[in-house]
C-alpha cells in the first residue's frame, strides 16, 4: 500500500470545504445525507468542521460488494429516515467514479422534493467517469486506482486507516 493523501492534507481540506459549505448554506435548513458505510468518517469531520446547523441522517446503497469495481447495479440498503421536502440536500460520498451511484441517488433524492440537491466527495476519480455528476464541493482528484483508508474500504477493510491509500 501506498499513501496518496496524508491525514494532516485530509483535515486542512476537510475544513476548507467546511468553510464553503457554511457559507453557502447560512441562513438555510441544511440536511447532510451521508453514504454509508464509506463516507462516515469525512462526514463527522466534516459537519465538526460547520459552523452552520445541519441535521444528518445516511443512506446505504450497494454497488461494489466485495469487488474492486462497479456491478453498475444500484441497490437501496437502508433510506433516510428524516422529512427532505423543501429542505437543502448535502448528498456527502467518499468517492465518486464510475458516477452511476451518485446518478442514481440524485434522482432517487430527487422523488422526494427536497428544496435542492447537491454534492459533496471527498474523492473525484473522473478517469472512470462513465455518467456524469455534479460535484459542488470536491476535496481531491484522484488516479485510476483502488483506494482505501479513512472509511473506504476493501472487502470491508481498511476503513481505520487515517491517510488514503492505494494498493
């Protein structure tokens, strides 16, 4: 394994983001959706970092198993359980790639009539962008590798890991 980003990299990005977010959103009823499981680690940075109110509540879809790439089919494992309508959406993911994760939840976000929907990733892999999706707030581009460490995952390992690797 080789570090890509390390951890004092990650937290100065995590609290620029933060800063933006908290600008963008002041005055405004934010909601962060995070993606389980691999977003959960930048998303408790994250909304520590906010100095705005924010409620949180996850979502978990599943589209990789215990492979290294994308099935491309899409499944609901647990939905969010808070009201959305009217409401400002942060959709908060670990990594964008292929895109047809992200594709899906925006419109599947969408059904339920929130005021806006945007997103955060830590990671941006557009080497294997296959759909394209907005990213509002994007913390690192990243090469065409696996990557693991602070909550992503292979074969649910090495989430702990607090710098992000590949291998």
């Amino acid at each position: 394994m080789k570090t890509l980003i390390s951890r004092s990299r990650i937290k100065k990005r995590v609290a620029a983001l933060a800063r933006k977010i908290s600008k963008d959103y002041r005055g405004k009823e934010l909601i962060l959706i995070g993606i389980l499981k691999g977003a959960f680690i930048f998303l408790s940075d994250l909304i520590r970092e906010l100095s705005i109110p924010a409620e949180v509540d996850f979502i978990q879809v599943a589209s990789y198993g215990a492979s290294t790439s994308s099935s491309g089919v899409i499944k609901i494992k647990k939905d969010i359980d808070l009201p959305i309508v009217g409401k400002e959406v942060l959709i908060v993911e670990d990594i964008i790639d292929y895109g047809y994760t992200m594709d899906y939840l925006l419109r599947f976000i969408a059904h339920k009539k929130p005021k806006s929907v945007k997103i955060c990733a830590l990671l941006d892999k557009p080497s294997r962008r296959r759909v394209k999706v907005p990213i509002a707030y994007k913390g690192f581009t990243v090469p065409d590798e696996f990557i693991v460490g602070y909550g992503l995952d292979l074969d649910e390992q090495y989430r702990n890991l607090t710098a992000i690797s590949y291998i």
